[in-house]
C-alpha cells in the first residue's frame, strides 16, 4: 500500500486539516465584524511571532503593527521598497541567492542600488557590506533564510552596519519567521516580511509584515503604487481591516496556524526546526551526499531548508531520473532555481513536521539516488539522521 502524500517543498509547506477546514466556512464580508475578528486573531498571534522568535522565547522587538497583505511576500518586499524610497534614493541590497537578487530587481524600479554581491550559496563577506552602507544609503535590503540556496545571512550584523548609518533594514524573514530565531530589536530590524505558505503553514496567497515605530515616519505612501499604500494599510489595520476587498478564507486559514504556533510557543517550534534540519544535514552527510551551501564567517546553514548537491550520475539532464524516483514513492521535494536546476536539490523541514517524516524523506532521498545509479548508504544515512533526532530530544 502506497504512503500518504508528503510535501517536503521549501514552500507551501503541509497545513493542518483545521487549516484546511477554516477556509470552508461560510463567506462573510470583508467589512464585517466577524471578518475583522479573524484580522485580530492573526493580528495578535503575528505580533507573538515577530517578537518572540527567540530560542529563549523574550520578546526582542519594539512596538509596531503587524499587517496582512491579499498578496504573496513579493509584494510586501515592494511595498516596504516603494514606500521607503518611491521618490528615489539609495539602496544597498544584498544578493546571495534568487530572492536577495528579487529584492535587488524590485529597488531597481525605485532607487539607486548597490549590490553587495557573491555567486549564489557564498557568505556575504561583511566587509563588502561595511564598504557599500554609507551616511547616503536610504535602505538596506537582505535576505535572512536563501531559500534558493540554503543560507542563513548574518542579519544581526549586518543590521549593526545599518543602524551606524541611520539606514532602514528591511528583511525578507520569509522562511524563518515562524521557524527560526528572528531578533527584530537586537538586529535593528525596521520592517520585517514574511509569508504564509513557509514556517507558518497556512495556504499560499497572504503575507505578514511587521512594521516597527521608528520607521513609520519614514514611510511615504504617496509614492508607492496604489494598492501597496503602507499608511492607508497601517490605518486600515487599526480597524482589522485591509483597504481592499480581502481573501476572507486565506485569512481565516492564516489566523488558525499562527495561533498553533502561540500554542506551541516559538520557542519550542525554534528548536523542533533546529533539531531536523540537523537531521537532514546528517543524514545526506552519511548517505555520502555534499550539502550545497559554503557557510562562513557569520553565516550559518539554514535551519528550515537544506539544499544538497547532485552527484555528478545525476548531473544536469540526467536529473529527471532521480526526481522521478522521489515521485514514484509519493514525496514531494524541489530541485535548483535558474542557473542551479539539475545542480542540487532541496527539502524542507518549515511547518509541522514529525520526526518519521523527516526519516521518510531521508530514506526517499536515498533509494532515488539508488536507482539512478548513485552508490550511496542510504541505511547509514537513516541511522545518523534518527541518531541526531535522539540526541536532540534528550537535551
């Protein structure tokens, strides 16, 4: 008998069957009391969520509003851009990877950009980072988790960078926030922005920003494109509203999972996806396959996404074979993004994951790569991950 479907996509990520089954109640309208209820249910949980994602569980954030978009990160990342320096300015934005070159392309349209840029799964070297940043720049732009490449970028210091020069950070949390530490206030975070389909497991087509106070006098909506007015949004959300006509059923599925997540506590979700990614990276280690991403300096692996190279019998064109074999014993996994389709591959751990999944999708990696012709131990590969998983739980 065939296993149940896992998804082991870096986004979207599984949901719960409640999730599933808020969005099948009945249609209310997005100017009702009972729409803006939901609003601040998830209003309230984000707020846990940006400010509380710490290993130790502290609240490490200032005071700020947390918004709901009817649209996925890309447009948080545009909105924070566009209402920061719609009018022109300088921005500093740094690119490691697919999404940090996304955020680059996006400030192209509204300022003067400097990339601090290396080749996709490198460190950003930080004395790049101190070169760039000047009393001139307006924003400063970087991707925390690459989801592209499996990279965890040195928010904290590059946010003291910042800060030194009186720029605004902005920080697509988005595959982090909600699975990861996220330290706002210690990093000098300004805005922060993430999505619904990653570490907060709820079905893709809203995202979550927070907005701190010291950065809303900076924020000019005038000069940003209509719908992504951050001063009318910031106005609506005193009222749990959007300014628009809102996904009613996508918020209501968004205000269950980051209330799992309060129940959780971020805390113990910080260390649960600290303790597979260590499994993963074990476990692909074992089987005798080599992580992607060049860690150094400040920066870290990620600890919700792992990315691992293609042996070279499973190279480019030759690919599909192992993809299929993934497939055929009904996971789901992702491959490279642009230039780095057929060079790697990449599973997530963002979400609810149990550790026999984690275990599944180690031993699916594996008996794949087999029968594609790649010589690998997939049963050393299992043992170390469940090793990792064991230990972990004993601390």
């Amino acid at each position: 008998m065939a296993e149940d479907f896992l998804l082991l996509n870096p986004g979207p990520v599984p949901v719960t069957d409640e999730v599933l089954d808020s969005m099948s109640e009945p249609m209310v309208s997005h100017r009702s009391a009972d729409f803006e209820a939901v609003y601040e249910r998830a209003q309230d949980a984000l707020d846990y969520i940006f400010t509380n994602s710490t290993r130790s569980g502290a609240s490490t954030a200032e005071e700020g509003t947390s918004l709901v978009f009817n649209g996925t990160a890309t447009m948080g990342m545009e909105a924070a851009v566009a209402n920061l320096v719609g009018n022109g300015g300088n921005v500093v934005s740094l690119v490691n990877g697919k999404f940090g070159r996304r955020f680059a392309r996006i400030a192209d349209r509204y300022a003067d950009v400097t990339r601090v840029e290396v080749e996709w799964g490198e460190s950003i070297p930080l004395d790049a980072v101190e070169a760039a940043i000047t009393d001139d720049t307006d924003v400063v732009t970087m991707v925390h988790n690459e989801t592209s490449t499996g990279l965890l970028n040195p928010a904290e210091a590059v946010g003291e960078v910042a800060a030194a020069h009186d720029a605004t950070f902005v920080v697509d949390g988005v595959t982090s926030i909600g699975g990861d530490e996220f330290k706002i206030d210690d990093w000098n975070v300004d805005i922060a922005i993430t999505d619904s389909q990653k570490a907060l497991a709820a079905p893709p087509g809203v995202s979550a920003m927070y907005v701190t106070e010291r950065v809303k006098d900076r924020i000019d909506g005038e000069t940003a494109p209509f719908y992504e007015d951050l001063d009318w949004h910031l106005r609506k959300a005193e009222q749990h509203q959007t300014p628009f006509t809102s996904a009613v059923p996508l918020f209501r599925a968004l205000a269950v999972a980051v209330e799992d997540i309060v129940e959780e506590t971020m805390s113990a979700r910080i260390e649960r996806h600290r303790r597979q990614s260590a499994a993963f990276r074990a476990g692909f280690e074992a089987m005798g396959l080599e992580l992607f991403a060049n860690a150094d300096g400040e920066t870290e692996l990620s600890n919700t996404l792992t990315a691992v190279s293609l042996p070279e019998a499973v190279y480019g064109d030759d690919s599909d074979a192992f993809f299929d074999g993934v497939t055929a014993r009904n996971v789901s996994i992702s491959g490279g993004q642009a230039h780095l389709g057929g060079q790697i591959f990449r599973v997530s751990n963002m979400g609810g994951l149990a550790p026999e999944h984690i275990v599944r999708g180690i031993r699916t990696v594996g008996e794949a790569m087999a029968d594609a012709g790649v010589d690998v131990d997939v049963e050393a590969g299992i043992e170390a991950a469940e090793a990792e998983l064991a230990e972990e739980q004993t601390r």
